[in-house]
C-alpha cells in the first residue's frame, strides 16, 4: 500500500501512453488489471479517478474493442 499514493499519477501516465501507442496502452491498461485483481484496495483514494478514465477509454470510439 506504499505506492496508493502513486495511483493517481501512474493514471496519467497510462493516458500518454494510450495517447500515443494504443498497443502499449493495451499492455498498460492489463497491467493495472493484474494489479487491481491482487490489491484492489490501491485504488482506495483515486477510485474517482480511475472510474472516470476507463469510462472515457470506453466511451472514445477510436480505439480498437480490445482497449475498450
């Protein structure tokens, strides 16, 4: 739980990379799956912001269905 306070940032950093490498976004975004199967609880104080990024990563229609 050292890290929580990391969550809101490693958010952002996820944003970039989709931004930029969709496939690498990809790896990111499965990452934080992993993470978040094994230690929800991380996302305890950016649960707002966590919600609020992967509604918009569903909702942006450029994406491929698989980062959706």
């Amino acid at each position: 739980m050292k890290y929580a306070s990391a969550m809101d940032n490693i958010l952002d950093v996820v944003i970039s990379v989709l931004q930029h490498d969709e496939e690498q976004g990809q790896a990111s975004l499965e990452s934080i799956i992993e993470l978040t199967q094994i230690h929800g609880e991380i996302w305890e104080k950016s649960c707002a912001k966590l919600i609020f990024v992967m509604s918009e990563i569903m909702k942006a229609g450029n994406f491929e269905a698989g980062t959706r």
